[in-house]
C-alpha cells in the first residue's frame, strides 16, 4: 500500500521515524504570498521532464519573481549539484545529491524556511509498506496520513 503524510511541520519531521527505503516522494512547499509559492521535491523512480524521467532534487514556482528563481535554482546547486534545467515553472537538478532522510528533508526545509522568510510544510510519501509495518515503523502523526487507493 502506498501512504501519504501531508502538512507536516519542523518538529512532526524531527521527532518522526520511517524506513528510508520505503520513501517514493518528498516535497518541502515554502509560501511566499497568497498565490506566491515554491516547492522543493524528490521522487525515487525521478521526475518526468518531457517524455523522460530526471533523477535528482526538483522544485516548481509559481508567481515568483525570474531573480528569486534564480537564487533559488543557485542555492540548490551549491548543496546538491546536478545539472540545471528549466522546464515551464519547474526546475531539475539533473543528477543531483538524492535523499529521503527526516534529518536531510528537515535541515533543508529550515533552510529554506530561513533564507526565503517561508512558512513550509512538507510532505513524504511511502510504497509498499502494510498496514502492520506503517503503524510500527513510521512515526510520524496518524492523524496527517493519507491513504492512497490503487497499486503500489
């Protein structure tokens, strides 16, 4: 089964536990305004970029300004490398530092929190995990698990 933990905050993610192995996604939003956003994200099997999945950190922007984007894109290549590709209102770190660790995801949502003067919540997705595994060995709030309908 495939689960979904959202609108987490700092402390859910610090105090939290899970199995690495089993994170398919990542996504650290910071809000900038009503309709200003960005987000940071990741996914295991990578992110579709045309018709072709890239590996490595990713993030999307909306109604943010080119220089923002750009300091942003920067800021990201400094700590992960990778390629820098623009798609639209996304960016790719082609071949960038890859994780799924709270501690990581944590340390850069503070970062980013900081840097960018961001309220964030972040958001980790799980595969094929059981429902006896998911309440023994994720320790993140019940209460913002989302169950996800389909195959893993």
């Amino acid at each position: 089964m495939r689960v979904r933990y959202w609108r987490l905050n700092f402390d859910d993610m610090r105090n939290g536990d899970y199995p690495v192995e089993n994170v398919n996604h990542w996504e650290i939003k910071c809000l900038q305004g009503d309709y200003e956003h960005f987000g940071v994200f990741w996914y295991k099997y990578g992110t579709p970029f045309d018709k072709e999945p890239v590996n490595g950190i990713c993030f999307y922007y909306n109604e943010i300004p080119l220089v923002k984007v750009e300091d942003i894109a920067s800021f990201l290549h400094s700590k992960f490398g990778g390629r820098i590709a623009y798609r639209q209102t996304r960016a790719f770190l082609q071949g960038s530092k890859e994780f799924a660790d709270r501690e990581s995801i944590s340390k850069l949502a503070e970062e980013l929190s900081s840097r960018y003067n961001a309220p964030v919540e972040m958001t980790i997705e799980f595969e094929k995990i059981g429902k006896d595994e998911m309440e023994r060995a994720i320790t993140l709030p019940n209460n913002k698990a989302l169950p996800i309908a389909g195959p893993d």
